[in-house]
C-alpha cells in the first residue's frame, strides 16, 4: 500500500545554476496559488528588468548580438511573468472559477520551472510536502 503526503505548499528561490534551491539566499513560501503566483510574478519581473539592463550595458559596449540575446530573454520572462498576474484570474475565463486559476497557476508551476533565468542563474519553484518545514514555519511566523 502507497501513501501518498499531501502538498501543504510551494516554495519560490533564485539560485546559480547547477546547485538547485540549496545554492540560493532564500525561500519564497506561499500556501495557495494566489499567494505562488504573486511570488513568481515578482521574481519573473525582477529578473526581466535585470535582463533588460544587461542588454543594454551589452549595446553600448557594441556587442549587438549578445545584447539582442539578453533583452529576447528579457522579454520571454517578462512574458511569462504575466502569465502569473492574479488579475487573470478576473478573466472570463476564470471569473467565478478561483480553482480554476488555482489549477493554472499550478499547472504552469510545475510545467515552466526550473527556468534561466540569465546566463548564470536558474528561478526554482517546487511543491514542498513537509509539514514541520523550517520555510513553512517562518512564513507562517510572519
């Protein structure tokens, strides 16, 4: 016989690339998909504008090519950053229905991360099943 543990929530970090969530400064926690989305939103932004800046300082340096790179990334995340707006969950396609958008966020969640973020660093999102979690519990101290 399988047990299965249930997902009591999701954690949202930023960290280099190669070294998974350990190799980040920190944990973003949330208990529901309004409060996950608004933290990958955040986190999507802020690294679409640290994209954007890169590209530029790349231009002006005369590397064309690289800074078109970077700011197509910066755009893409920017993109997807959207995506997790809780004003779509005002939609037509949603209004009325917060599971529905619940099962979006969710959905995309697990289907769009991990996700480079830059050259060097990887925006990590996971269900977390541990009820006594050390991240869990300062979230929730808050």
């Amino acid at each position: 016989m399988t047990t299965t543990t249930a997902v009591t929530h999701w954690h949202v970090a930023t960290g280099l690339a190669g070294y998974g969530p350990d190799g980040s400064d920190g944990y973003g926690t949330a208990t529901d998909m309004p409060t996950l989305a608004d933290l990958i939103r955040s986190e999507l932004r802020d690294a679409s504008s640290a994209e954007d800046e890169t590209s530029r300082s790349i231009a002006e340096a005369g590397d064309y090519e690289d800074a078109w790179k970077i700011k197509t990334r910066s755009e893409e995340l920017d993109t997807l950053a959207a995506n997790f707006d809780n004003k779509r969950a005002d939609a037509p396609l949603y209004a009325g229905r917060p599971d529905l958008w619940a099962e979006t966020v969710q959905r995309l969640a697990v289907e769009k991360f991990p996700l480079d973020i830059s050259y060097n660093t990887r925006l990590y999102v996971w269900p977390c099943e541990e009820s006594g979690c050390e991240h869990l519990a300062d979230y929730l101290a808050d």
